[in-house]
C-alpha cells in the first residue's frame, strides 16, 4: 500500500490532489491521511481532484482537511 500512496502523491494537481478513498467508506483523504494507513491496497481508490472525489458522492476528511 506504501507504494499506491507515495505514487499518488506524485501523480496529482499540485496543492489539490490526489486524493484516496476505500471503497467501502464514505469519506475521502490526503494520501498521508492516519486513517488511510491501513487500507489494503485491494480497497484503495483514487481521485486526480477533490471534485472527482466529491462527485464519486463521498465526504472530505476533517482530520487531513482533504
């Protein structure tokens, strides 16, 4: 999962993105997100924007501020 991470971290707008997600849950993060640190892989979905994320129909984080 480390690896999906750190890519996302490589691969979105600058200040805005990527964002993850599990597909079982209804919030969205920051790649370094505490709650995303044990997403399995198998779960993780990525959003290029925080409006992707937004219309996927899922809520930001208030912990990370995603």
């Amino acid at each position: 999962m480390a690896d999906s991470i750190s890519n996302a971290q490589t691969s979105g707008e600058s200040g805005f993105g990527p964002f993850v997600a599990s597909k079982t849950k209804l919030h969205f993060h920051r790649p370094d997100c505490k709650w995303m640190q044990n997403v399995p892989v198998e779960k993780l979905i990525e959003f290029g924007t925080h409006r992707e994320a937004v219309e996927s129909g899922r809520k930001p984080c208030k912990t990370c501020r995603a």
